[in-house]
C-alpha cells in the first residue's frame, strides 16, 4: 500500500516539478544567448494565467477537440507513474513495461494529432501530418533501443532496466553506449526540441507541435503544455535513470529516498543544462533532414543490438 | 456433441439463408430480407453457441456426414482450434446480419436484385464453417471451393462496374491457384499417410525433404488466400468491390480462415516442425506488414485502404505465428505457443476492429456517396455514433493501449524479445530487427488512421453530400457499438482471454503452458512477471483516476467560465473554407517523400493547356506487385498458352488425331 501511495506521490511530485524543469531550461537558454531570462518560476505563472483564461472554442470544433486536452494529459500523467523516479521497484512499474509506455506516449500523441486535424484551418493538419511522419520514424528507433537494453537485462519491466546497473557490478556495456545515443537522439525528437522541433517559434515554415494546439485557448491550452512540459521530464528522468541510475533508493525507506529525490535533481539540473547547450549550439534542421537525423538514432540502436549479440551474449 | 450438432446448425441455417428466399420468394426484396437476414443471424448465434462450448466448455466431436463416397466418408470434427475460429466467423456473421437489413435498402433503387447478394451469403458463410469443421481432406475442399466460389459472385455482385468485374476475374483466378497449391498439399499427405481423411494424413511419415515441400505448398496455397505480400494483388481489389458488410466478412472472416488452414496443415497435421519454416513465414510476415501499411497510407479509396490495412494485419499474425514455429522448431514449446497464442489474439481482434471498421465504411459511404477521402470531412457532428465506433476501431487497430489491438502486438513483442534464447547468433539478432519491422509497422498504422479519421470525420465537410449526411438507423448503429465494446472489452481483460486460447496452443505443445495468467486476472506476464508484465484494467483505472482528478480540479472554473464559441483565426483574410484543411494526400506526402522508392509513382505537374487554363497536377501510385509480379506472370502465362493454341487447328480430322494417339499411348503406358 505504502508503495502505491508513493507512486501516486511521485507522480503529483513530477507533475508539479516540471514546470520548473521547463523554467530552468529557458533561463540558462537565455543567458547562454545573452539576454537576462525570465524568473524560473515563469512557467507556472503562465499555467495559472492560462488556467484562469476563458475558453475559446472554434465554431467547428468537434467533441474530441475538448477531449484531446483530458487525454494527453492523463496518459502522460500515467506514464509518469510507470518510470522509476525515485526509486525502483514501485508497484506501479508493473503496471506497463517499456513497451506500453511507447503505447502511452502513442496513445497520447493519436489524440493530439487529431485534435490539430480537427478545426479544419491549415496549420492544425499541417502540424499533425509532420508530428505523426516523425513519431512513425522516432518509436521504431526507440522501441529498438528499449529491445537492447531489454536483452542484455532480459526483462522488459522498467523497475527491472532501472537496478540492472544498479545492482551489477560496474562494467561499460557496448551495448548500452550505443543504445543510450540512439535514445538521446530519439528522446529530442519525440519532446519536440531543437533541431528536430523549436518550442519557442510560431513561424508556420517550422513549427510542428505549437501547429497541432495553435487553436487551443484557456485551461485546454494549459494542459496541453503542462503535458509537453511533463513529457520532457519523463524523457529526462527515463533516460538518466536507465543509464546512470546511481542513488537511487532500492527500498521505501526514508533516507534512500531522500537520497533519491537529491540525485534525480542533481541529475535533471545537469542534463537541463547539457540541452539547453545543444539548443543554444544547434540550429533547427529542414524537415526532410529529420529522417535521416531519426536514421541515425535507429542504426545506433541497432548496432547496440548487435554488439550485444556479437560481444555480450557469451 | 451439442457443440458439433450446433456448429452443423450453423451450416443449415446459412445455406437455407441463401437457398430459402431464393426458392419461396425470389421477387419480393421485403420478404428476402425478412427470410435471408434472421436465418444468417441464426447462423451466427450457433457459431457463437458452438465455438464457445468447444473452445470454453472443453467439448469436442467428431461425425461422420451422411453424403460422400461409399470409400471416402466426409467426416467432421471439433476441437478447441476450429472451435476458436467457429466463434470469430459467428461473432462477425451475427453483426453482419443486424447491420445487412437496413445497409441494403440502398440496393433496393439500384440495378441489381437483391437475390443474388442473399443467395451467395449463405454458402459463403456456410463453406467457411465446413473448411473449419473438416477432418478429411475432400469435405475441407469442398468447403473452401464453396467459400470461393461463393466470394465470386459476392465480389462480382455489383458488376456494371468494369473495376469489379476485373477484381472478381483476378480474385477467382488467384483462389483457384491457392486452390492447386492446398490440393498438391493435401495429395503429399494423403499419399504418406494412405488416406485422405486428417487422423491419416497426421500419422504419415514424411522424410525431412517432402516435408518441407508440403510446408511451402501450405504457405503459399493459404498465403494467396490469406493476401501475403507479394500475392496480395487480389485483395485490395476484390474486397472494396463487394457490397460493405460483404468487406467486412471476407477482410474480417474469410482472410481467418486461411488462416486456420495454415495453422491446421502446419502444427497438426504436418507435426515435426522445423524452424526453417518460421524463417519463411516471419520474412514474409514482417513484409506483408510492412507493405501493407506503406500501400495503404497512400490510398484515398477508404474502403481499398481498410483492405490494405488487412495485409498489414495478416503480416502481424504471420509474425507471430513465424516465431512460433522458429521456437518450436528450436526445442522451446513453452515460447512457440506463446507466439501462437499472440497470432490467434490477433487474428480475434482483427476479426473486430476490421469489421468494426468496415462496417462504419459503409455507412460513410451510403451517405457521403463516395469512396474518395477527399470528398469528406466532418461527419462527426452529422453521425456521432458511427463517428465514435469508428474512433475505437481506428485506437485499436493502430494498436494503442488500453484496447484490444494492443494486447495481440505486446504478446508479439515479448515473443520477439526472447530471441536470445535461440543460441544462434543470426537467428537471435534478426528476430529483434522483426520486432523493429512490427514497431514500425505500429507506427505507421497510427499515422495512417490519423489521416483516416481526421479527413473523414474531423475538420469542416469536403462535399456537399458530407455536409448533408445524417446518422444511420438503428440496426448498423447496434452492429458497430457491439463490436466497438468487444474491442474495449478484449483490450480490458485480456488475461481471460488469453487464458482460453492456451487451450488451443495446449493442443498443439501439451507439456509446455506459458505462466500467462499465473498472477490472477490483474495481470498479464508472458513469462513472468519480473520480465514484463502488463495491467490493462489497471492501466484503465489509471487514466481514468488522473483524468477524475484533473476534472475535479478544473470543474469549478467549468462552472464560472462557460466554453464561448467562436469563429477560428482565420488571419483576417475572410472566411476559411474547406479546401483550406490539409487533404488526405498533404497529410501522407511526407511519408511518400522519405519512402519515395517503396511505390510506383508517375504523373506529375503539367503546364497550362488549352483544356486545363491553370494547369493540372496528377500523382498515380501503383503497386509494385502488380507490375513487376503479376504482369510479367500473366505476360509469361499468355505467351506459353499461344504456343500450345498451335494444336488448336480447327481441323476435326486433327482432332480425332489426337484422341487416337492419346488412347495408344494410355493403352501403352497401361500394358507397361
């Protein structure tokens, strides 16, 4: 019981936290650009503004236009409580594996493309055409990579990936490098960030996922960008906990979780710091570049794959 | 025994659905559907009542019937596997009889009588139960031929349309080649096993060589059947030609029986497996797949894109059925009837979420009058239900969690994933790359049904009759909800599901039952639950707590600040209209430009003509099989047929020639 009491914890936790997560990242983006940044609690500021805002709704909307925000929100939220954060053998991670967790991600990603289909202008279908062409390239990529891992620790269950390095002895494992590239590259695509996708442009030539919510007001609105916030925390958190799980707790205890809690933040500040590089280093790539930057992320996966059969498996 | 008696009923009561208006009424539609309809539902209900004793209840019987040769009895049998499909054909019979009454009163003005379509259905139903009913090779014949022959009418029934006249002369030829292939099968057993009737056949003793040559036969006579890639051709042809709940049996049903066929041939009767054959059949699986998805997102015909889609899906059950006879032929029955288990879950949710869908296609169609993409778009708000029926089948299909479809492609993909245990470096890495195959193939069905549903039912209406379609009446209202809860249901508690078709894999590897279900309903864990585990009614609860809390929190604030409609930003430069929305073509032009060599595309822009002021842009896509499989075939099959015409003289003294040197030589070859 203790157990799904923290999983629900936890994913509140993670819900209030990125936000914050989302704030840093645009600081350090702006004073590695050289502008003053706003205060990193700005992102929550613009939630309440936007939760507080009336609704507008499109004459042609239709049912799953309202729907769309409740569903991307949800499935992310439980997505949220599949990963192993703080600690690992959380009972909710039995709930989904790797696998499902794609599915959720999917699920969610079906809902908001159709939203973006569904008012009927230009930029909406646009926007979703682009999204679901790189999801279909991006989740093979991903799934590859999550199947590496999978056979070196032979389990899909998250909690199990998780204490693999955790609980082995410390060896480098050729197959985790290369599938820990391949998620990278997959991990930027899929959360919509530079060079696959720019989340600070409006300017339709570029933009992908601001195109799909363009006509989303108000408390939808609002929940449609806390989704995205929290998808790029769940991201964060997968892939630094998948490759560099040290800290965290191994029981429900008190202290480890302490520890937990501490390494994961230390963790997400220094990643939020190594994106907030790339960003600031790297320009958004053409569309049609994409495919091959996603080609990349799944022969990384696949050499994974195969190094592991070819070097490991013996 | 009342399972076989009741699977006979179903037989009885599908030909006299066909023959009965035929005899008593054959001028009166209104009596024909008041005769045709409730005795092809009874059809239905026995198959359910039937599949369900047998498979649920245990029961099986065999029967001798009393027609047959004096030497060669026909005789049927049930057991847990027949009984599995017996179910599926019920399930999707019984909608497709709610669904028919009201969907064919569009046929009532038009060119054609009614009769011939009832008159077909019933055989057509009736073979596919014998072919599952079988237990000697003539009876499994005579029933697939019925099943065939009776498609062909189906599919030729609206035949002022030269398309469908050529579909149903392609879909004829292709299921009797199909037909050739399962017939060579059947005489290798028979001639091994000294009789034709299943308990023979399943005794003979087949060296290495010959069994493998009956296992590529049986692959490729029910591969045809079944629209593997490349022999799919017939398919997507044939099946958008025949009436819409037509489709939805034979993309639903017909294409499952081919699919017991090979399941029967090659785990019960052929026996030793070799992984040689998974090989084979995963290759082809993962291409069919593949393709499949590939030809289908680049259709705007909806009904030949929902048929494409069905070879996706029958390269998704090959896959798991590849890697079930790579398993068993490997020495590990415990994962092989894992991998069986995941292809007969998906061979049940294909059954429902493609009838489900074919069924919503043709209430799109009756109403909008149209079979392009292009001339849709905002029906949800006409037709709400069908709108929400076709929202599951679309979820399902693009296999997303928490519905059915999901649950068949992670069982894929836990089977996959226990590649390393093969030994075998090759084996163990390539089987990994068909999970990648499928992940891709997952993927691109979603963007597929993205497009389907967004052009379709979102977004402002492309036509005038979209914009003045209305909902259907109630009976296809019924037939589409029953289906789209069946796909919730089956995605929601698959653990009771799964446990019932172990039975049937039982069948075929006794002493090796995967642990599926052994941590109670909750939870299903493939091999255990520290490897993988997955809770769909969890996961339902889940989403349905976070969305609850999320609603209790933004209700307030519902309650103060009403949702005010508004116009959309339309730039300020006036109105939008519907040819501003992104068409079905826009939508999958990316996809056509990374996968540019995967299609045969020409056509392209041509400047201003006297006839075109503007210009004109075209774009034809075709299919590869077609023009470097088919053609070149048929080319090959015309040319050696001239050949042999040059006998043909005309001359009748030339003629009794013939006869003459023929009857030497037999008389010859019978003094030898």
């Amino acid at each position: 019981m203790n157990g799904w009491l923290l999983a629900i914890a936890q994913t509140l936790f993670m819900a209030a936290l990125a936000p914050l997560l989302a704030g840093w990242i645009k600081w350090l983006k702006c004073r590695l650009q050289s502008r003053s940044g706003p205060p990193l609690w700005q992102p929550y500021r613009d939630l309440m503004r936007l939760f507080g805002k009336q609704v507008l709704l499109a004459e042609s909307a239709s049912p799953i236009f309202r729907l769309a925000p409740y569903v991307v929100f949800s499935v992310t939220a439980l997505a949220g409580s599949v990963i192993p954060m703080l600690a690992v053998g959380l009972p909710t991670s039995a709930l989904a594996d790797a696998i499902v967790l794609v599915g959720f991600f999917a699920l969610g990603r079906f809902f908001l493309a159709l939203a973006g289909m569904d008012v009927g202008t230009a930029f909406g279908g646009m926007g979703s055409s682009r999204e679901m062409t790189i999801a279909s390239l991006a989740e093979p990529a991903m799934l590859l990579g999550v199947f590496t891992l999978a056979m070196t620790v032979r389990s899909t269950n998250l909690s199990t990936m998780v204490s693999f390095l955790l609980v082995s002895e410390f060896q480098i494992y050729p197959s985790f490098v290369f599938a820990a590239m391949g998620l990278v590259l997959v991990a930027v695509a899929e959360t919509g960030r530079i060079p696959v996708d720019n989340p600070a442009t409006h300017l339709e030539l570029t933009m992908i996922h601001e195109a799909m919510i363009l006509e989303y007001t108000g408390r939808h609105l609002a929940l449609m960008e806390w989704a995205a916030m929290l998808k790029l925390l769940i991201y964060m958190v997968l892939l630094t906990n998948l490759f560099c799980p040290w800290g965290l707790a191994q029981d429900l205890r008190l202290a480890p979780l302490a520890l937990g809690l501490v390494s994961v933040m230390a963790k997400l500040l220094v990643l939020g710091i190594a994106l907030a590089l790339a960003e600031t280093g790297l320009a958004k790539m053409r569309l049609f570049r994409v495919p091959q930057y996603l080609g990349l992320a799944f022969i990384l996966c696949l050499l994974g794959m195969l190094s592991h059969v070819v070097l490991e498996m013996n | 025994m009342v399972a076989l008696q009741l699977a006979l009923v179903m037989i009885v009561a599908a030909l006299a659905s066909g023959f009965v208006p035929a005899l008593v009424c054959p001028r009166r539609p209104v009596w024909i559907k008041a005769l045709a309809f409730p005795l092809l539902g009874l059809a239905g209900l026995a198959g359910i009542a039937s599949g369900a004793l047998a498979l649920l209840g245990g029961q099986s019987g065999d029967l001798q019937l009393p027609f047959g040769l004096p030497w060669l009895h026909s005789l049927v049998h049930l057991d847990a596997l027949a009984g599995f499909f017996l179910l599926v054909v019920g399930l999707v019979t019984l909608v497709a009889a709610v669904y028919a009454p009201a969907y064919v009163r569009e046929y009532a003005a038009g060119p054609q009588p009614l009769l011939p379509l009832t008159l077909f259905t019933g055989p057509f139903i009736a073979g596919m139960a014998l072919v599952l009913l079988a237990a000697d090779a003539f009876t499994f014949l005579v029933g697939w031929e019925t099943m065939t022959l009776a498609g062909y009418f189906l599919v030729a029934y609206q035949h002022q349309h030269t398309a469908n006249r050529d579909a149903a002369y392609v879909y004829l030829l292709m299921s009797q080649v199909c037909g050739v292939f399962i017939l060579l099968a059947c005489g290798v057993l028979a001639a091994f096993g000294g009789g034709f009737d299943f308990a023979g056949m399943r005794a003979a003793q087949l060296s290495p060589a010959w069994a493998s040559l009956t296992f590529v036969l049986v692959f490729f006579g029910f591969g045809i059947k079944a629209g593997l890639v490349p022999l799919h051709v017939w398919l997507p042809q044939a099946h958008p030609a025949a009436p819409s709940y037509i489709s939805a049996l034979m993309s639903g049903v017909m294409l499952k029986v081919a699919v017991y066929g090979f399941i029967r041939f090659s785990y019960d009767l052929l026996g030793t497996i070799s992984w040689q054959w998974g090989a084979l059949t995963l290759f082809f699986g993962c291409l069919s797949a593949l393709l499949g998805v590939l030809y289908a997102l680049m259709q705007h015909d909806l009904k030949r894109l929902l048929a494409y889609h069905s070879v996706e899906n029958i390269g998704i059950i090959f896959i798991g059925l590849g890697l079930s006879l790579v398993f068993a032929g490997t020495g590990h029955p415990a994962l092989a009837s894992l991998g069986l288990i995941a292809a007969l879950y998906h061979c049940l949710n294909h059954a429902l979420f493609k009838s489900l869908l074919f069924f919503g296609a043709g209430v799109v169609l009756q109403q909008t009058q149209a079979h392009d993409l292009e001339k849709m778009g905002g029906l949800i708000r006409r037709m709400p239900v069908t709108a929400t029926c076709f929202l599951v089948g679309c979820i399902s299909i693009s296999a997303l969690p928490p519905f059915n479809g999901f649950v068949s492609e992670w069982l894929t993909f836990q089977t996959a994933l226990q590649g390393p245990v093969l030994r075998n470096n090759i084996l163990g890495a390539l089987i990994p790359v068909a999970a990648a195959v499928l992940a891709l193939t997952g993927a691109l069905a979603a963007a597929c049904f993205v497009k389907v549903y967004g052009v379709i039912f979102l977004g402002l209406p492309r036509s005038t009759q979209a914009a003045k379609a209305v909902e259907t009446s109630t009976g296809p209202q019924l037939g589409q909800i029953f289906l789209a809860l069946l796909c919730l249901l089956f995605g929601i508690f698959p653990t009771a599901t799964v446990a019932q078709l172990a039975k049937i894999a039982g069948q075929f590897f006794p002493d090796a039952m995967p642990q599926l279900t052994a941590q109670g309903w909750l939870w299903l864990t493939p091999i255990s639950p520290e490897i993988a585990s997955y809770s769909a009614p969890l996961v339902l609860f889940g989403l349905a707590l976070a969305w609850l809390l999320v609603w209790l929190w933004l209700h307030p604030r519902r309650r103060r600040q009403p949702v005010s409609l508004v116009s959309p930003w339309d730039c300020g430069f006036g109105p939008l209209n519907a040819r501003m929305q992104y068409t079905a073509s826009a939508f999958a032009m990316p996809i056509r430009r990374i996968f540019a060599p995967v299609w045969p595309m020409h056509g392209g822009y041509q400047p201003p003509s006297a006839a075109d002021p503007g210009g004109r842009y075209q774009l034809h896509i075709g299919d590869w099989a077609w023009s470097k499989f088919y053609q070149p075939l048929g080319r090959l099959i015309s040319a050696m047929a001239r050949r042999l015409a040059i006998i043909q003289g005309g001359n009748i003294r030339a003629y009794l020639a013939y006869s003459f040197f023929t009857l030497i030589v037999l008389l010859l070859v019978v003094s030898l």
